[in-house]
C-alpha cells in the first residue's frame, strides 16, 4: 500500500487557485493554466508562500 502524503505548497494553491483561472479564461489549454499558476506562484512573497 502507498502511504498518503501531504500535498506540497505549490500543489495546494495549485488547487486553489486554478479554477479562478479557468472561470476567467475559458479557452485557455492546460499548459495556459499552468502557466499563469506559475506565474502566480513566482509572485507570492516567501511570507504568502508559506501559508500554503
């Protein structure tokens, strides 16, 4: 059995943050979506990143 693991930081805003970008760009691909996570995530100070 694998045991369950926490999800990493990137991965909860991820999460979070993704269908807000999907709701306001529709057409975007997935590699749009991630990109513009991404571009999110390299934005957030390291005090906002460790909320996650």
């Amino acid at each position: 059995k694998k045991s369950k693991r926490s999800l990493g930081a990137y991965k909860i805003f991820y999460e979070e943050v993704r269908p807000k970008i999907v709701a306001a760009h529709p057409k975007f691909t997935i590699g749009e979506v991630r990109e513009k996570v991404g571009e999110k995530w390299k934005k957030l100070s390291d005090a906002e990143r460790k909320s996650y």
